[in-house]
C-alpha cells in the first residue's frame, strides 16, 4: 500500500534520523532520540517501525550494499594479498566511522531479509579472498573466516570506547592485525573458535541489541525499547 505523502514524509524523516543517530550512538541508542530528531512522536515511530530491527533494516539495507562493493573491489585486485588486505581495511573504516555498521557487521541478521542477502555475498566473496591468499602463500596457513568475525567484533569493541579517535584507533588496529597476518609472521598459536561458537556470540550480540529492555503492548508482538514518554499520533503518521 503506497503512503500517504505526510505519512512518506514522517517514514523518511525517521530513517534519516536513526541513521544519524545510530552512526553516533549504535544500535542500542535510545529510540526517544531518533523520534525526538525525526521530528515525530513515539506512536509515529512504532507505527511505522513496530520493532528495533525493523527500523535498522531499513536504514542498512543501503549500507551493506557498501560492504558488498568492498568484496567485490578486493577480488578485483591481483593481488592476492593487497585484495585480502583492501576487505580487511575497508570494513574497519566503515566501523570506524559509523557504530551503526561497527555493531552490525557482528551481529546475527537473520531476522532482516534484506541486510542478510547482502552479508551473504559478502561472506562467500571474503571466502575466496581468504582461500585466494592461503593459496598464493600471503595468509597464514590457519586463518579461517571465523579470524575475519573476531578482529571485527575486537574493532567494533573499539570503535564503541574510543568514539572521539575512532578512525585513527581502528586503522591502528586493523594495520597491526594484518601484519600479524601475513604468512611469513605465522607462530604456532590457539586455533581460531569453531564457526557454531561464532555464531553464537553474534546471536548473543544480537539479543543485546535489538532484544533488552523489549517493551510489549496488550495483545501485540514487542515493539521498541527504550521509548517511557507517552505521546500521542501526529497528523499524516
């Protein structure tokens, strides 16, 4: 069903301000806030997006599309070990610079269609980039995609405490890991965790973000948290 213009107007002016709002704050920011920036209500908010991860699909949706593209430049580079690198660089500069995507990207998105089609491509691209710099002798020996989950979780980790250096920190951190990385500084060192034991703290990572503080209303499924200021519709929501 098309919207009514004033109700379109209300929808964008929403997923405008989560997107702000969530590059400054994260995922977990206050739904008050992105209603109170948007210009609009709390009943418009839910009304429109009736939980958390309806609203971050669709203010991601587009975002992810970058992370795809980064994939897709990385397996275009000959070389096997500046594609590996150019990924790696790319998506800790996207955490880097919105905790939005520095949350994201380490989360369990499976309840989003769309954002899980793009993370899809994504990760069957990262694993012919690892597989691409194994074989060509670049990558150590027992790097696995599971490596590529924690350095992200590690970035977004500083990303989210090292807000007001965050680009100068993560390019660090990314710089620093990669040269860890290369073949010829390979040590003999723990195994990286089994993929399952991955998932699972993305799914954990997830119910943090999008399940705590879940308030319900009578009869419905929950909606957003964090919203404890009654309000009432605004024309057109």
């Amino acid at each position: 069903m098309e919207l009514r213009a004033d109700a379109a107007r209300n929808r964008a002016a929403i997923v405008e301000a989560a997107r702000a709002v969530f590059a400054e704050q994260g995922l977990d920011a206050p739904l008050d806030d992105i209603a109170r920036q948007a210009g609009t209500g709390n009943a418009t908010l839910y009304r429109r997006f009736p939980t958390r991860g309806d609203l971050i699909a669709a203010v991601f949706a587009e975002r992810m599309a970058e992370e795809l593209d980064a994939v897709e430049a990385a397996l275009a580079e000959p070389d096997p070990w500046d594609g590996f690198a150019s990924y790696v660089t790319a998506v800790g500069l996207m955490q880097a610079r919105d905790r939005g995507i520095a949350d994201l990207v380490t989360m369990d998105v499976t309840r989003a269609p769309e954002i899980e089609a793009f993370r899809a491509r994504a990760f069957q691209g990262l694993v012919t980039l690892v597989d691409r710099a194994r074989s060509a002798g670049v990558l150590r020996q027992d790097f696995t995609t599971q490596d590529v989950v924690l350095l992200l979780m590690a970035n977004a980790g500083l990303v989210e405490r090292a807000h007001d250096i965050s680009d100068e920190a993560s390019a660090r951190l990314v710089h620093l890991v990669l040269d860890g990385l290369r073949a010829s500084a390979a040590t003999d060192g723990p195994a990286a965790p089994q993929a399952s034991a991955t998932e699972e703290a993305m799914r954990r990572n997830s119910e943090h973000r999008l399940g705590a503080g879940t308030r319900k209303t009578k009869g419905s499924k929950p909606v957003c948290p964090q919203s404890t200021t009654p309000s009432t519709p605004e024309k057109g929501n």
